[in-house]
C-alpha cells in the first residue's frame, strides 16, 4: 500500500527567535492552548520592551508549529510558556522546544530553570519531569480562571552533576 | 565590541546558525533533521540568509565568519568550511576555524573544573580533548597562570583535588555565561583509545589544579569510557563532574570563539582545513603517504 503512516515519521524542525511577523500562528496555538490565552499586546510586549524575555518558535515546513519562551533573571531561567499546535502534537516538538531553552539559558549563565504548571495538566508535567524537574512547592489559586493552584517545578542541574564515585 | 559575526556549525547531524554582535548572540538557528536524512547543503545558506533579514542585517554588514572545522562528518565539514570560504573570499571578510570538541566544552568552562570534551570515534576510540577557561580578570581560577598551554605544569594554586572544587554544598559555582575568551588548551584534539582520554584529562586536569568535567557529544559515553574516567580521577583524588544535558555544538558557541579568533588576528580563509575524523578512505595519488 502507498500510504505512509506520518504519524511515526521523525520531523525535520527548525528552531529560532520568534519574530513579530510570527504572532498571527502563535496567537492562534495560544487560543487552542490555554483557557486563558495571553493577549496578542502581551505577547508585543514581550518581544519588544522585555530585555529579559527570550521567545523561540519551531517551524515544520515552515509553518509555526510551537513556541515557548522563559524570563533570564541573572542565574535563573523562568519558563513563561510552551505551546504546540494541536495537530503537531505528539510529535516530540514541546520536547525540542524545551531542551532548546535549557541549552540558551545555560549559554546565558543560568543555572536553575523554574516554571509553575496546573495539576491537570498531566501531559506537561510528564514532560517536565522527564527533563530532571521536580516539584518543589506550590502558588494555591494561581490560575485565577479556574482557581486551580499551580504547582513550581525547578531543574537545578543545568550546572554540571557531581558524579558518584 | 561592536563586530558581527556570522558562525554555523555543520559536522553533526544538526544544523546550528548563529550572528553575533557586541559580544553576545543574537540570532540563533538550529535545525534537527530527520535521522539519516541530512541537509546542511541545502539548508545553510538560507537558514543565514533568513538570520540577516530578521536581524535587519546583510551579507556586508558582517565583520567576520566562524565555522566548526572538526572532528565531524566528511560531508558536514566540506559543506561548512567550503561555504565559509566561499563568502570569506567573495566579501573580502576574515573567517576563523573553531574546534568542533572546543565548542563542545565552551558552555561547561568555568573557573574550578578541566573540561575534557570527546565525541565517540567508534571501535573503543574516542576523539578527545581537553580545554579550561582562561583565569578572569579577578584570577579566581586556581592555577590558572601555571597550566597555560602546558599539561603536567607547575601548579601555582592550591593542592588539587579537595580544593580544586569548592568546600561546603559540594555544587559547583560560579557558571557564569563563558563569553568569548579564548579557552586554554590543555590537550590538543586527537583519537585515541577511551581509556587514555580518560588518563589525558586527570593528568591535564590535576596539572591545572582543577576537577574534571566531562562533556560528551552525542549522548552517554559507552559505560567502559565512563568508567575509566571514573578511576583516572579517583586515582589523582580529583572530582569529576558531568555535564547535565546532552552536549551539543551550538553556533554560539563557534562565534564566541570565532570572535576571540578573529580579534587576535586569525582570520585567513586560506587557512581553513578541515580536521577529519579519520584519514579519508580515498586520496589523491601525490598526496604524501602516511
């Protein structure tokens, strides 16, 4: 038979700065993705007058497939968000996405990566938890949508691990 | 510092494409192709082309070109270093060549460990090498001044091993951003068996008076490597330390020291030479035998 299943295919997918020009596709993943999306001036924001905001996009075919994004405050990386398309979902992009960030914050002198997560969302704490974060505490009602609390996850080890001797 | 920099790595399975002004990236690209189906040669050029649009620079805007010239694959090498020359020669723009095993160990080099940097080079052989960061200005780095260049040097700082990482929490400090100072080199690139990798970086890292970190390109290291390294440092009583993710090159590593390159007066592009991973299987007839 001819048809490929493209569900197991590996994907060719780039990663760079997120631009301005990109914020129609990355609005439109934030409205899938969030109850409460971000507004499109949020994200303007962020790109133009937040020295310490540092925004990344993943291509496939060179359509927007996902974003995310983390504050750089001196030697902590605060992740603000991570998105993926709905229909690219599944395919390993919020895993590239993340282990992007984890190289430029350790590029920029971070140490220690941060993000708070809601207790629903199983898929995205899996993930992080595969990536070495823990959970180390948590906002109660942070999500002021559904007062759901959120929980804190940090990574320490984007410093070198001492190995067991 | 104002010069811009464009730099790409090539030698792997992924594509990375960075610019750089004054003194820190601002445009980073990479691009993870899908396995066995490599594209650097179509992908280069327009991945930089896109990076200057975005960026609001062009081609004449640039001050300089930095490219990884290995250990790497034949074919990853010949497109990088073939590009970089081609734009160094046709603008008139100095182009530095980078280390692919230096670039591996510029995001781990700090002031208290030797980073020893190796890519498996299959058969139980390792290419390896061993870098430390040049003393900062505060000269915080113990034995620094003494180990410059020269593996095995006097130590001017304290005794290595419990000194050589720092009292109390057992973390390792001070990681700031690495920057683009040139790295000391404590053992040049070579292959080599595992084993003798792992004796290279406890004798090069006890001489600096530093611990050793290891960071290994494409995954874990073959647990044979890892224990050897293991009990080269245990021997010298030097702590060992890993490097947490996946080491990779990055083109911003490659620009940084491209930048350190270029600023101490590198810079031909005639002078750019691709170090292969091992001798090519095919040769030129008047090429000198081995």
């Amino acid at each position: 038979m001819a048809v490929e299943n493209t569900q197991d295919r590996p994907l060719d997918v780039m990663i760079t700065e997120m631009q301005l020009s990109d914020l129609p596709a990355v609005m439109s993943i934030e409205r899938q993705s969030f109850p409460t999306p971000w507004s499109e001036r949020a994200f303007v924001s962020e790109l133009t007058r937040n020295a310490y905001a540092h925004y990344i996009v993943a291509r496939v075919d060179g359509e927007v497939a996902g974003y995310a994004g983390m504050w750089l405050i001196l030697d902590e990386a605060h992740v603000t968000n991570i998105a993926v398309n709905p229909k690219w979902r599944g395919r390993g992009i919020g895993d590239r996405l993340l282990t992007e960030l984890e190289h430029r914050a350790r590029a920029h002198g971070c140490t220690r990566m941060t993000l708070e997560v809601r207790p629903s969302n199983d898929v995205a704490q899996a993930l992080y938890r595969k990536h070495g974060f823990v959970a180390r505490g948590v906002r109660p009602g942070y999500y002021s949508d559904t007062n759901e609390d959120a929980i804190i996850m940090w990574k320490d080890s984007l410093e070198p691990e001492r190995t067991r001797e | 510092m104002s010069e811009r920099i464009l730099a790409f790595d090539t030698s792997g399975a992924s594509l990375s494409v960075a610019l750089w002004e004054g003194g820190r990236t601002v445009w980073l690209f990479t691009r993870e192709f899908p396995p066995g189906r490599p594209g650097h040669a179509a992908a280069l050029v327009p991945a930089w082309q896109r990076g200057l649009v975005e960026c609001g620079w062009s081609v004449s805007s640039l001050d300089g070109v930095g490219v990884t010239v290995g250990p790497g694959s034949y074919t990853g090498l010949r497109i990088g270093i073939a590009s970089a020359k081609g734009l160094a020669l046709a603008r008139g723009l100095p182009a530095a060549g980078v280390g692919t095993l230096e670039a591996l160990a510029w995001p781990w080099l700090g002031p208290e460990c030797a980073v020893l940097a190796w890519l498996d080079a299959r058969r139980g052989q390792v290419f390896a090498a061993v870098y430390a960061a040049a003393a900062p200005a505060g000269g915080a780095a113990p034995g620094g001044a003494g180990a410059a260049g020269a593996p095995g040097a006097p130590r001017t700082g304290e005794a290595p091993g419990e000194d050589a990482a720092p009292a109390g929490t057992g973390a390792l400090h001070a990681h700031a951003a690495p920057g683009d100072a040139a790295p000391l080199e404590l053992a040049p690139p070579a292959r080599m068996p595992s084993a003798e990798a792992a004796e290279l970086a406890a004798q090069a890292a006890a001489g600096a008076g530093r611990a050793v970190l290891c960071a290994a390109g494409d995954g874990e290291l073959a647990p044979g490597a890892a224990a050897a390294l293991a009990a080269a440092a245990a021997r010298r009583g030097l702590r060992l330390w890993r490097a947490p993710l996946a080491a990779r090159v990055s083109a911003e590593a490659v620009a940084a020291l491209a930048a350190a390159r270029l600023r101490a007066g590198g810079g031909d592009p005639l002078t750019l030479v691709p170090l292969y991973a091992a001798p090519p299987h095919v040769a030129p007839r008047t090429a000198p035998g081995a």
